[in-house]
C-alpha cells in the first residue's frame, strides 16, 4: 500500500501545481494585459487578431458617415474593439478559474479516496480484533 500512498501523494502535487498556475494565470489574464508585462509577456507581444491587415487608415470623410465625422466613427470602432479585448480577457481568467475549480476537485476526490481507504483498513483491523 506504500506505492498508492505515494503515487497520491504526487497526484496531489501535481494537481496542487495546476490549481497555482491557474489561479497565476487568471490573476495574470485580467491583471497585466496591456501592460508593460508579466510572466506571461510574450503572448502580449504578439500581433493582434485585430491588427492583421495592419494599421487601420482613416476613411474617407464621405464614407465615415452622413455628418463626415470619421475620428468619431473610429473613436467608436476603437471602443468596440477595447470592449471586445476586454471581454476576452475575462473569457480567459474565468477559463482559468474554472480549471483551478477542476484541480481543487480532483485533490477532495483523491483526499475523499484516501480517507475512505483509511477508514477500510480500520475498520478491517477492528473485526480482525473481535475475532
């Protein structure tokens, strides 16, 4: 029975380390995007989905709207797209929430199994004894 205890006792360890880069990794999702980095800064300096035909050029006056405005209409496609990148770093931390959740399930589970394997060989002693 040694092996088993030893072989949950790493399944914890590992599962302790998932739920820690979790909760780092939600923290560092909401935290440090758009900042001037974290541990995870070279997913922030890759190109962005929104920039991939490059830098967005002004239109036109006559096509940014009945009143000609195009900084407004920009000014509003620039909030649309901050609310979007937003709303997308919020996707990923409750992602990672939602898998530090998992993790912590995992180790009541194996705690659950130990106790109950515990208890058994108790008691399996207690009867040995009354016999």
């Amino acid at each position: 029975m040694r092996v088993l205890d030893w072989l949950f006792r790493a399944l914890m360890l590992a599962f302790a380390g998932l739920v820690t880069l979790s909760i780092l990794g939600a923290i560092d999702a909401v935290s440090t995007r758009g900042g001037p980095g974290g541990f995870m800064a070279e997913r922030i300096d890759g190109p962005s989905p929104l920039q991939e035909d490059g830098p967005a050029a002004p239109r036109p006056a006559a096509e940014a709207g009945e009143d000609g405005n195009a900084a407004m209409s920009l000014g509003v496609a620039a909030e649309a797209a901050s609310e979007r990148e937003k709303e997308e770093r919020w996707l990923e931390a409750i992602a990672y929430a939602l898998l530090a959740l998992a993790g912590l399930f995992a180790i009541v589970l194996l705690l659950l199994a130990s106790a109950a394997r515990d208890l058994r060989r108790i008691a399996d002693a207690l009867n040995e004894r009354r016999r």
